[in-house]
C-alpha cells in the first residue's frame, strides 16, 4: 500500500465524462420532453441500424456499429426491458437474432431526425470553439496510432517493489 492515494489528486478524465453525461442527459431530455419514456440515448444507434438492417445477431449488430460485444449485449438487454427489441434464438444455440418490437419501431423516424439534429449541433459546436471537438478526437486517435495508449502507460509505469 502506498502513502499517498493517487485517487485524491484530479482526475483528468472526469471533466469529459461528466461533459459526456450531461450532453446524453440533455439528448435524453428531449426524449422525456416528446413523451418517450425509457429510451437513452444509447439505443438510437442500435434501433436505427435494425430499422435498415433487418435482425441481427449480437455479434453482427456489434460488429455493424464498431461496439464490443459486451456492449451491446448489455444495450440489447436493456432495449428489451423497454418493450424495443426481441430476441429469439439464433440459427445455433449460441447466438440470438434481436428485432425491433412495434414500439421500437415505431420510434425510428424520430431517433433518425434525433440523430441528425445532433449531428448539426456538434457541427455547430465546433464552429464556435477555437479547437473543434471531433478534430481533437481525431488527433488523440492519429497520436495513440502512432503510440498506443498501452505503450504509453507502460512507459510511465513504475511498479512497487514486491
């Protein structure tokens, strides 16, 4: 055990992920607002890929929308708990085809102009900060490419003796 804990110092991070919070409890918000109870922000990505794709497995809607399986298995089984999706059993028993219910079809039309709305207000967003947000993200990635985040915290790692 160490001295000091390393917890008490500012967190780094804890600035984008409370940025992050809010601006998906804002989207959640106009959800409440036109009367959709249940849905987060997190499902419209799913929702409208099924509306264009027809069912999935997990794994193909995980690999279709760049998410981890576990990701979305977690996502999936909550949408399901909301009355959207359905899962029925895959073509083997390891796999689960998930389908939009009539209610979570029923949303798709809105979560689509949702999306393009806030697509248009990230958009809108960069033009009034002197460094846009999606270029700073597309940095962060170009650097961690040329050193993964990995290498650079094992760069910085000075272990405890054991």
């Amino acid at each position: 055990m160490t001295f000091l804990d390393p917890t008490a110092v500012s967190d780094p991070w804890h600035s984008l992920h409370e940025l992050l919070a809010a601006m998906d409890a804002e989207i959640e918000q106009v959800y409440v607002e036109r009367g959709i109870e249940g849905v987060r922000p997190r499902f419209a990505y799913p929702l409208i890929r099924l509306a264009h794709t027809g069912p999935l497995t997990i794994r193909e809607l995980a690999k279709s929308l760049g998410r981890s399986h576990s990701a979305i298995s977690q996502t999936v089984a909550a949408m399901r708990k909301e009355g959207l999706v359905t899962s029925e059993p895959g073509p083997d028993a390891r796999t689960r085809r998930i389908d939009l219910t009539e209610r979570g079809r029923s949303l798709v039309p809105f979560l689509e102009a949702e999306w393009r709305a806030t697509h248009d207000t990230v958009a809108e967003l960069d033009s009034e900060i002197p460094y846009a947000m999606t270029t700073v993200v597309e940095e962060v990635q170009r650097a961690l490419g040329h050193r993964s985040m990995r290498r650079r915290i094992l760069d910085h790692l000075v272990e405890p003796p054991r």
